[in-house]
C-alpha cells in the first residue's frame, strides 16, 4: 500500500492501487497487515460513519478527548472535499499547526489521522459523501471543536466565509487559545 508521511509524525497520505479496466475499477481500501508494516502503526477500527453534504458545507473541527480519542481513516466516495487537520498534541513538533488535503472520488486519496488531532472537512464538489474509520467509539461527552475560522490557523477553506454551511455547534466552537486554556 503506498503511505506518503507528511511532516505531521503518524499523519499520512495513502494512495491505494487502482487496478482499472472496462468494467470499472478495484481497489484495496484498507489492509491492516500492510497498515502496520508500511506505517509502523497498529490501529484496530472498531466504528465507520458516512455522511452526504452539499457544497459548502463545513463540518469540523472536531476531536474527542481523553479515553474517548479517536484515530481515523477518511475518504470520499464521491465529489471532492477540502480536508484539514489541526495537530493538538503538546509533546508534538508540529502542535498547533494545520495540514490539508483535497480528497476526491477520483484521486481516491485517504488520511490516516492518528489519536490527537482535531478534523474537518469543507465540500467544494455539488455534492460529496465522506467515509470514516475510527478506532474508537463515538462518545457524546468526549466530543469538542475547535473554531474552524481561528484566526491563528489560518485555514484557507477555499470557500469564501459567508457561502459555508454550518451547523449551530460548529459556529460556537471555542478559538484553539481558548481550547488551550481549559486544559
């Protein structure tokens, strides 16, 4: 399986083979063996979520906290959709930065985002739908957002502002100085 690293540590790129041919295509979405002996990680995913959006819809920056931590493997099935990380990790070289990547139905590129990042996602297609594997269950109590229009990161969501769709919760999410001091 071909993992790309990026500069964040445990953050890749994976760009499955594609075998193509009159009928279509087949690919290997994910193989633990090669996961492990490519990365270095083990990951056991215990939970996939899909979700539909339309254009300009923003869903992030998520995370959970504590026990609840969840790593991921995402991709998009179909349209196209901006995808950004935000590393929280205090130990990290890359704390507080943010790394992004256009994920497509025809690049059918995936992230690996390990345990301690916070992550969203903008559609820039009509429509797009986005999968996910965690490695965690979903927990209510541990979930937190960091503000996706925090002017520290500085994330270009190559959708202008006042065209985003978002939901009431991600409006509100806390600046990450914010997040950082209720630590």
């Amino acid at each position: 399986m071909p993992f790309h690293s990026t500069e964040f540590t445990e953050l890749y790129v994976f760009e499955p083979k594609v075998f193509e041919d009159s009928r279509g295509y087949f690919f290997e979405s994910f193989n633990q063996r090669s996961f492990q002996t490519e990365t270095g990680i083990t990951v056991n995913f215990v939970q996939d979520n899909q979700s539909k959006s339309s254009k300009g819809t923003l869903r992030g920056l998520h995370f959970q906290t504590g026990d609840s931590a969840q790593a991921k493997l995402v991709r998009v099935l179909s349209g196209s959709v901006l995808d950004v990380v935000v590393d929280l990790r205090p130990n990290s070289p890359t704390f507080q930065k943010s790394y992004s990547i256009e994920l497509t139905a025809e690049n059918k590129k995936q992230l690996f985002v390990p345990r301690g990042f916070a992550h969203g996602f903008v559609v820039l297609s009509q429509t797009a739908e986005f999968f996910y594997k965690c490695d965690n269950f979903y927990n209510p109590k541990a979930e937190m957002g960091i503000y996706f229009g925090d002017k520290d990161l500085a994330i270009d969501w190559k959708i202008p502002q006042l065209e985003l769709i978002l939901s009431d919760n991600d409006k509100m999410n806390p600046s990450l100085t914010e997040y950082l001091k209720g630590l």
